[in-house]
C-alpha cells in the first residue's frame, strides 16, 4: 500500500524510523528502552549460528526491532483486561504475570489480532518485503499451533518467527530472572513454543552472546548502520500516528500540533529550517507518553502526587529517542520542552523564561491549545473562545508567552479547516464521518447518535471501509485513514 505524498511530510531514513517506532514498541510494553535493538542483535546471532544466509539475517533484525511495533494499537485493550496496559504486558511477558480469569484469556485473540495486523500493515507501509510482513503478521504463533491467531503450526510458521521469539525469550527473561532460569524457562518452552533444536542452539550460546552485548556502550553501537530491506524515505508523519494509537482518543492530535506549530512559526517569520524543525518536533513530542499505562491518561479529575511525578518524565522519555535516532535528535531535543512553562511550573527541567527558546514557546503553546480544543474521556472539547480564554489567562499568570498566545489565538482564528488533505473517492463522505468518530474511540451506538442514524448502519458502514481499507479491526483502520490521507 503506498501513502499518498503528503502536502509537507517530514521525511527520515528507514533506518531511523524503524528504531523509533522499536522505542515506542519498548515503553508500551514497559521494557528498557534498548530491548529491541538488544533483542534484534541476538536473533541475528541466532540465525548465524542457524545458518541462514544474509537475506533471512537481514528480515529477523528488523523482525525483531518492530516485534512489539502493534502494540500501542491494543493498549486499550489491554486496559480493559489487565488494568494496567503497560505493567500488565511488562508481566506477561517475563511470565511473572498471574493466572487470566477465563473472560480476560477469552479476549486474548482479539489483541493478537489488532497487535499483528497493524505490525504487518506497518511492514508493507514502510515497504519492507514480505518475509518481514509475514513475520510480524504471525508473531504469536507457536510450534505445536497453540499460539495466536493459532492458523499456523511446526515448520509452517516463518522461521525469523521462532528466531525473534527465542531472542525475545532469553532477552527479557534474562533480565527479569537472571541467565540460569531464563535457561530453564526456555527449555521448558522448547518443543512447544519453538522448536527445540533451535532452543538448544541458542542455549548453547546465551551466556557467551549476554556477556557480548553488555560490551556496548550504546544502542547505536548494536545495530549495522544500512538498512539493507529498503532504502526509502519514511514520513515522521507515521511514527506519529503509530504513537497516537495507545489512547483512541488522541487519534491525529499530534499531526494537528505539528501542523499548528508549522503555522504560527511561518505566521511569526521564522527562518524555514526552523519551521521545520518545530513540524517534526511537535509530530513527536508525544512519544514519551507511551510509557504510561492508559489508566492513568483516563484518569478524570486531579492527579495524585505520584502520577503526576510519572507524567513528568513524558518529555525525558520523548528526548530519550534522540539516543537512538540521529536524524530525530535535535527535534526530540526541541519536543521535549512541549510542556515547560516560563515560570518554571513546567515539566521535566522546570526551567524559566531564559532557559526556553521562541521555538520552544511556540510548541508548549501549540501543545496546550490542540489539548483544550480536543475531547477528553473526563470532558467535551472545549469551544475556540473557551480555549482562547483559558490560554490568555495562562499568558496572564506569566506561564505562557503572551506574544505568542496571540499569534496562536490570530493563526486558528483565520484558519478554515485544519484537516488533513482527503484521498478523494476512497471512501464517501459518510464512510469518513464514521470512521473519524470510530478513530477517536466512539462505539457504534454512540457514532450512530452522533450521526442520527442506527447501529446497525454504522455496522455497515464499517465493514465497508474495513473492506475498502483492506483491514479486519478499528486500529488498523485508523492508521491507513491517516497514512492514505483519508482522515
């Protein structure tokens, strides 16, 4: 499938955009930040030892760096079933997690589901051959066919499958319980979950391939520096979208930050490299809020003390990604004063008014501004006025610029519409009310009385654009309406 060129897309090397959606894949599942690289270097060494010629060690690398690349898709999902999204999955997969009641294992294909079809979509998006596709497509298969979605068993399942799972395996295994009951957990596993010859070879090898990787200094260090799948540019655009996914109803907000910020630098005449560099910076300035659990974004009203010392680290998080990605550095830099505030009130740094650059105060005012204007699951989104109003009164109280706050105030106003460009004739008008409803997490019941029309036609309408969109679920949907420039 092949996006349709965007109006001013940001561009970046594969390489860069594929360890930046492994970032976001790692805080999801609440794994250190270098699990994907560490594990992708061990599934290459794994298929070394296999045999596997360079074409195969090449697909099990990026395999293993986009393995968890579905999951903020599921988190709310996983909400649902776990309380915890990001906790709950940390558990699950360090086999730590406690026995499911029947309701919760019940709803677990469901999850693997939206999990492998956005990964799968992702790997056609970014044009990565089908050996990657299929692979990410069937993550949760297993030897003796008991994984998930469970239509694949024994040497039917691609093999870069079970590489990537016994890499995954001794990587955080090792972590959560140390090296000699990884060895037992995987040997327990052997035969059921991979195939046991393949579990042996990695044995064989563990200890010698941990004690290598803990002589990198860095993550950059793991990883060759070609992208040998594809040489093509990727749009930030869709690492943003991927990021969006965790919370249903932050669909497109980073896209309207990042194109609110463009606007109001152009408006205030900053030089273009500044203008483009504040774009990229507010696409991914809500990278780092994958690291917290939906429950807590969800929560209405007041944040405890404790929560809110864990939202504070959502821009640390957010600039950690410039470790990993060099073309995203000084953009993550920039994205990571989203929310300072010039009297120092802000987050992480708390740093004042000297501390924070013109771009940076146009970003925190952008940031603030589309999160007043948009729904919440605790209130409705608040009118422009309302929205002005409040955002002068935080000018008042010297935590915004007051400039800028009017220049803001000036560039919406005189805006007409802040949509994305539609792919015309893909689906129809009301095929588009839908979905964007269905994108911000409505249900069917209530997209059919927003709409003044029944479930039962919003049920149609949904399997029309599941069936012009090629996907089976609401994420998957979601991601190729904002890639294909539908939404």
């Amino acid at each position: 499938m092949q996006a349709i060129p965007f109006e001013q897309a940001a561009l970046i090397p594969a390489r860069d955009a594929i360890v930046a959606i492994a970032f976001i894949g790692d805080l999801s599942m609440g794994r250190a930040t270098d699990q994907s690289p560490r594990t992708a270097w061990l599934a290459m060494a794994l298929a070394r030892a296999a045999g596997c010629d360079e074409g195969v060690i090449a697909a099990v690398e990026i395999a293993a760096l986009l393995r968890w690349s579905g999951c903020t898709a599921n988190a709310a999902g996983f909400e649902r079933i776990l309380g915890d999204d990001v906790a709950g999955r940390e558990a699950m997969m360090a086999l730590t997690l406690a026995p499911m009641s029947a309701k919760a294992q019940s709803q677990m294909p469901e999850m693997a589901q939206i999990h492998c079809e956005v990964a799968g979509d992702i790997a056609r998006m970014l044009d990565l051959g089908t050996d990657i596709e299929t692979a990410l497509r069937h993550t949760f298969e297993r030897y003796d066919g008991r994984g998930l979605p469970g239509v694949l068993q024994g040497d039917a399942v691609p093999l870069a499958v079970y590489i990537v799972a016994l890499a995954s395996d001794l990587e955080i295994l090792s972590r959560a319980h140390g090296l000699p009951r990884a060895r037992q957990l995987i040997e327990s596993r052997a035969g059921q979950v991979y195939p046991a010859a393949l579990a042996d070879l990695l044995l064989q090898q563990a200890s010698a391939w941990l004690a290598q990787l803990d002589t990198f200094s860095t993550v950059g260090t793991l990883l060759p520096p070609a992208l040998p799948a594809t040489t093509q540019p990727v749009a930030l655009e869709l690492v943003a979208d991927i990021a969006d996914l965790k919370l249903p109803w932050l669909a497109g907000y980073s896209r309207q930050v990042a194109t609110l910020a463009q606007g109001m630098a152009t408006a205030l005449g900053l030089e273009p490299a500044q203008t483009q560099q504040l774009y990229r910076a507010g696409l991914i300035h809500n990278i780092g809020r994958a690291a917290l659990p939906n429950a807590l974004w969800n929560t209405p009203g007041p944040l405890a003390y404790a929560a809110w010392e864990r939202v504070r680290l959502v821009p640390y998080w957010t600039r950690r990604a410039a470790q990993h990605t060099a073309a995203l550095a000084a953009a993550a830099e920039l994205a990571s004063y989203a929310y300072e505030r010039l009297d120092g009130s802000g987050y992480f740094r708390s740093v004042t008014a000297q501390a924070i650059s013109t771009e940076c105060r146009i970003l925190a005012a952008a940031v603030a501004w589309c999160a007043l204007v948009s729904r919440r699951p605790w209130r409705a989104a608040l009118t422009p006025a309302e929205a002005a109003t409040q955002l002068r009164a935080e000018a008042a109280a010297g935590r915004l610029d007051a400039a800028i706050v009017e220049a803001l105030i000036g560039e919406v106003t005189g805006q007409s519409s802040a949509q994305t460009r539609k792919a015309p004739g893909l689906l129809s008008e009301r095929e588009t009310d839908v979905l964007r409803r269905i994108s911000l997490g409505e249900s069917n019941k209530e997209v059919a009385r927003a709409l003044v029309i029944s479930p039962s036609t919003v049920r149609t309408h949904m399997e029309s654009i599941f069936r012009k969109l090629q996907c089976s679920t609401r994420a998957a949907a979601t991601l190729k309406a904002f890639t294909l420039g539908v939404l």
